[in-house]
C-alpha cells in the first residue's frame, strides 16, 4: 500500500467508526465531500447502506485491515443505483481518482439481485467508474460481489492492479474487472484469484459490445477498446481468464501476457456469444507467456475463436494437463481469422 501522506484527514474525523454495526454512509460520503485530497480509512469494518461517490482529484486510501461492507438488504432500499463505491459524475466525467487498498464486500448473501432487465433492480456490481481519466484501482480485495468486482466504462489512462478476488458465496456473473466500451489506454495487472470456483465468469472481460440492458451493464455502453495491457493474471479454478467480446465495435492494440493457472471453461474467450456468424471487429493482439491447464469436466476447447480477428499472435502458450477430450484451440473456418500461434503441452512427469 502506498504511504499515506501527513494531509491526508480520517475519515474518524468525520465522524465513520467502523464497528461493524453502525451506519458509516453519511461519515464516510462527509469524508469524500469534504474537499480534502486524500481520505484515509483506518482498520476496521464500515457498514454502508447507499453507493459512495467519488469526485475527482481524490484519494481514498484504505488500511489494509479495513472492510467496507454493504449492509443485510442495502441493495433493495437503495435499487438500480446501488454500488459499493462509483465515480461521482457519470455524465460530464472525472479525473484523477484513486482507490487504493482494503476490503470491499458486496455482502451478496444479503443482497440478492434484482430482475435483470427491471430499471431500478440491484445489478450487484462493486465498483463502478464510468468517465473517468486517469483512474486507479489498486492492493483491493473484492469479496462477495453479486456479480462483477470492478467494472469501468468510458476511462482513459487507467490502472487497475494487485487486486484479489476472494468470494466464499459463489453467484453467476462474477466478472473480475470487466471493460466496457471507450475505454482505451489502460493496465490492468496482478489479478489474482482465491478458491474453486472463483471467478464464476470471465476473470478480465473486454467487451466493446454487450447487452447494456443487463442491470449489471446498466449505465455502460457499446464502443471501441483499444491499447489495453493485461498482465499476470492467476486463478486455481477459473470459469475464464480472459474474454473479448465485439460484434462491430473494434477491440484493437491488445497485450496479455503471463496467465497461470487452472480453467474451467476457457483461457481466452473469442466466442460470438449472440452475434450472427461472421461478427467480430478485432485486431492487433498478443498472448505470451501463458501455462494454464484445463480443469476438467466439460470438454471445451481452451481458445474458442469464432469472431473475426485480423493479426492476432499467441507465443509461448504452454497446456499443463493432458486432457485429449478438450481441444486446445478451435477456429470457426466459416470466419475470417489471421492468426499465428505457438502453443504446446508440457511434459508428462
């Protein structure tokens, strides 16, 4: 965690006690409304019933032994608009916010989603940074999200990293960090996740075209992504590493590089999803450095591409387990696909 500088005011002074019991809202939004550059929130567990706004030129800067945790039944007091912390201005945008350390627990037990395509249902997102320049998200660990852990849209110049997903309630659509459309210039590294099962979806998601009508997509939309690093990402068991989605909106300039671990479903997703046969608007991606294996039980291939990519490179792409009912690559040849790979299983102990 970075040094808290000697300015930085606590969110203690605004009154936040972090018991696990009371109310800290009103303490801790006191605290980011306050005008102070940086709030620092030390160890202990704050109760929050109502999203925390975040405005521009700010830190929020956590002990490493404080939690904030979505109170038993926020979510269907506070409805569509309910997230553990979002930019403040989703309209005219932001810039220049950092959330840097602590546990956030989106309590998904006690706070079950809403009707998927209701207007006002709880999507169960937990972070939420949409017109945002120069965000960063880093040393956080997200417990417990109904759905997607750290979700941006419309962000230039991002970083997202050293961030644990760590959920012990296992829901459907638990993206880790999840990418919606113009959003370029961004890194996202060191993601980790703890557990079988965990991530319950796609551990990095950059998709350029989505159902925005989804509650957990509500508020983002379709569009390009491009210049994007992902780097060092791990998991036991998850459902996939990597995704990119795009039926006309371009996904382009993409490196990930350094994937461990083991899958369920897929290490790099290149499915058309719900799109006609022949969509697909990708180009310019490097994979590197990649030693994964296949969980087993559902017999998928590894690298599943049936959307239309131009230039893609995957080198040094290493299948640790020996699993001959899953294929490791599979290509749609009804596509038009440019693709040159360097893939090869480990040795047999």
């Amino acid at each position: 965690m970075s040094q808290i500088p000697d300015s930085a005011a606590s969110a203690r002074q605004f009154g936040a006690v972090g018991d696990g019991r009371t109310d800290d809202t009103a303490a801790l939004q006191k605290a980011l409304d306050s005008g102070q550059r940086t709030i620092h929130v030390p160890a202990g567990v704050y109760v929050i019933r109502r999203t925390l706004l975040i405005g521009s030129d700010t830190t929020l800067s956590l002990d490493k032994g404080a939690v904030v945790r979505l109170g038993d039944g926020a979510a269907a007091a506070a409805g569509g608009d309910c997230f553990l912390i979002r930019s403040r201005d989703v309209e005219n945008g932001n810039e220049n916010i950092t959330v840097d350390g602590g546990v956030w627990d989106g309590n998904c037990a006690k706070n079950p989603r809403g009707e998927e395509h209701a207007k006002d249902s709880y999507g169960g997102v937990g972070m939420s940074f949409v017109q945002v320049r120069k965000l960063t998200v880093r040393n956080v660990t997200m417990r417990n999200n109904e759905s997607f852990a750290i979700r941006v849209g419309e962000v230039d110049r991002f970083l997202i990293e050293n961030v644990l997903l760590n959920h012990t309630v296992i829901r459907p659509n638990q993206d880790g960090i999840h990418v919606g459309g113009f959003s370029e210039n961004g890194v996202i590294r060191n993601i980790s996740a703890k557990g079988a099962g965990v991530p319950n979806d796609d551990m990095v998601a950059l998709n350029a075209d989505d159902d925005v009508t989804r509650h957990f997509n509500r508020g983002m939309k379709l569009g390009p992504i491009r210049n994007i690093l992902v780097e060092d990402i791990s998991a036991e068991d998850a459902y996939t590493f990597v995704r990119l989605l795009s039926n006309t909106a371009p996904i382009r300039d993409i490196t990930i590089r350094k994937i461990r671990g083991g899958c369920r479903m897929y290490c790099l997703n290149l499915n058309r999803w719900r799109f006609p046969k022949g969509r697909g608007n990708i180009a310019n991606v490097l994979v590197e450095d990649v030693k994964v294996a296949k969980n087993p039980g559902n017999g998928l291939p590894l690298i599943p591409v049936t959307l239309s990519v131009r230039n893609m490179r995957i080198r040094n792409f290493v299948r640790t387990d020996h699993d001959d009912k899953a294929k490791t690559l599979l290509i749609d040849d009804s596509i038009d696909v440019e693709l040159s790979v360097d893939i090869r299983r480990a040795e047999k102990e």
